[in-house]
C-alpha cells in the first residue's frame, strides 16, 4: 500500500470506485458549453477514463469495465442531452456528471463540484490480471512485514495476528485473506478498510487498492517494525 494516510479516510470501496470527482478549484467559464449527446458518446466511446478511484473504458456498445476490490467489472454507460454522463453498475449507486466544452479543455459538474475532466486515454488500459490466489496471497504475507515509508509498517502474524506501525504508534489487529485472494484488514481505530489484491506484473510484484493498480511496498521476512 503506497499511502497509508488512506487507510484513515476511506470509504469500502464499493462506495468510492464510481464517486464525484474531487473539487480542484477550477471554474467553470461563462461561456463553456455543455456537450452535446453526440459529442459526449464519440468523447469517450472506445476510450478509457483515468479516474482517480479508478479507470473505467467506455466501448462503442455501451458497456464499461472497471475495477471494484481489485476484481475487473463490467457495467453500463449512458448518455443524455445537456452533456449528462450516468456509470450503471450492478450492487452500486449511479454516478453521473455534466460535460462542458471550457476553453480549449474539458471540466466536470458533478452534483455542484466543478472539475477538470479526467484524463482520456485510446483504448482498453482496464486489463485483466492474473490475481493471486488464497494460497498465493497468504504465502507472500504471513510471517512477514510491509514497510510503508517513511517509517511504519505491519506485521502478519502466522496466527492471524496483525502488528501494526504508524506515526510511531502501535496497535494490533487481526488480518485475513478471503477466498477470492484479497488481503483484509481489521484494526479498532481504522474503521472499515479496502482489502488489497496482488499481481505479478512485467516489472515486479503489483497491488490494488481501493481501484488504484500501484507498486507493491517493500515485504520483509519477520517482524522488523522496531527497525523501522
């Protein structure tokens, strides 16, 4: 996990995969235009949206994919007059936003918040990965520390135990793998938390957490929160 201040703040993440985008104190023009139906389809059709709680690839039929707790998922997407984009995706909420033409670039209107519109990339980068397993999962991280930098960590007890280091404060949880392959965890005062899920990716073991594909942190055999 590359930011743990997240654990702190987030919420599960079937609630946060399709939620508004983040104010960026951008102002929308006086004389930005919303896009028409047409234009939003042909903006995004065939094209994957890079979200900040995850990418999602619009195709040319109407369908999205996107990530929900590490495991790829398939949805809707429509498109109304005034610029209205709506996300369909089984178990959860709708999310929509409004598109406007504003300047030479593109912002959002989502339930009032006014953004920039994400970044749009060519293609399906929504890939399907080999996750690991439960028996992979529990092999990469029983007896074992993650460091999370700059100094704090956790331990994963054989037991089932979790040790846990953050702001120089210790606290002890429990941890456990699902039968899907995602780690969890489970301490007091983080409240409830994303579970991660791993990959061996080109360049080295990867995670995802809370719908962002990242590097993994560092794994240390034992238990070596004092060190650090």
């Amino acid at each position: 996990m590359k930011q743990i201040t997240k654990i702190l703040f987030l919420a599960p993440l079937g609630a946060v995969i399709l939620a508004s985008c983040q104010t960026s104190g951008k102002v929308v023009l006086d004389d930005a235009k919303p896009f028409t139906r047409g234009e939003l389809y042909a903006y995004l059709s065939e094209n994957t949206q890079e979200r900040s709680d995850g990418n999602v690839f619009y195709s040319q039929e109407g369908t999205l994919e996107t990530l929900v707790d590490g495991e790829q998922t398939a949805g809707t997407w429509s498109t109304y007059n005034g610029g209205k984009l709506c996300r369909h995706i089984e178990t959860l909420e709708d999310s929509c936003e409004v598109y406007y033409h504003d300047g030479d670039g593109v912002s959002t209107d989502t339930a009032g918040t006014i953004a920039s519109a994400p970044n749009m990339v060519s293609g399906n980068t929504v890939l399907v990965k080999a996750m690991f397993n439960r028996d992979q999962m529990i092999e990469l991280v029983s007896g074992k520390t993650v460091v999370w930098p700059p100094n704090g960590g956790a331990y994963y007890g054989p037991d089932g135990k979790l040790d846990t280091l953050w702001d120089g404060v210790r606290e002890l949880g429990k941890w456990e793998v699902t039968a899907e392959g995602t780690v969890c965890w489970k301490v007091p005062s983080w409240g409830t938390t994303p579970c991660e899920a791993y990959y061996m990716g080109a360049e080295g073991l990867r995670v995802i957490y809370s719908g962002k594909d990242e590097e993994s942190s560092e794994y240390q055999d034992g238990n070596t929160l004092d060190s650090l």
